[in-house]
C-alpha cells in the first residue's frame, strides 16, 4: 500500500491521537507505549520483527494495530541518578500491590462462601 493511502486510511478510520499525523508514532521506546505493543516492538526474538510491516495485527488494550517499522536506534543506558527515583517508585508500587493481594488472599481465605474457588492461598507469606 502506497504511504500516501496509508495516512489517508489512518486519519479517516484510526482512533489513535496519531491519526492526525497519518498514523505516525515517531521514535517510541518501550516506556511509550502499551506493554502489549512494547512487547511486539522491543522483546521479540523472532527475526521477522524487525524493519518493514509486521506480518500480523497488534492488538494492545486500545484495539487492532497495523505496524510498520521504518527505523530502528540502539538505545542507551541512563544513569542511574536519573532513573532512581523512578526505579524507587517502581518498587514502592509494586511492593504495595503484592502486599494488596495478600492482604485480599487472607480474607478469601477466612471467607465462608459456598459454591465459588476462590483460590485462596495457603502461601506461608500469606498467614
């Protein structure tokens, strides 16, 4: 499909704010995009990923997504003054969610609800 038909189709039919742009990302790092298209874009090891369209649809939480990749830069290690507190905030998220869903574990486990698993678990962490 010619570049041209691609914009046009991408500004009638697309949902994405890109559309005012033809569908054009521009440069995207992981961090910039959903997990499941970061996952498609950044951690496959199949060499059919690499430039060009990709052979299959995307589908991420916002819907279907036909991808082309046009260019590609290696990236480049932060320093770790300029990631640290992210990376602490990071942690701090994580620890609370894990501590959340034990928190919720004890309680299905002491729950008396007949007819629903609730898989509770019996994960010495969790008393």
């Amino acid at each position: 499909m010619p570049a041209q038909r691609f914009e046009q189709l991408a500004a009638e039919l697309s949902n994405c704010p890109s559309s005012a742009q033809g569908g054009d990302l521009g440069w995207l790092s992981p961090e910039d995009c959903a997990p499941e298209l970061a996952n498609e874009l950044f951690f496959q090891t199949d060499s059919r990923w690499g430039m060009g369209v990709h052979p299959r649809l995307v589908h991420t939480r916002f819907g279907l997504h036909i991808i082309e990749v046009l260019g590609r830069r290696k990236g480049r290690l932060s320093e770790f003054e300029h990631v640290q507190e992210s990376i602490a905030t990071q942690l701090a998220l994580h620890s609370q969610a894990t501590a959340l869903h034990q928190y919720l574990q004890r309680l299905a486990a002491q729950a008396q609800i007949e007819g629903v698993d609730l898989a509770a678990s019996s994960s010495p962490r969790v008393r």
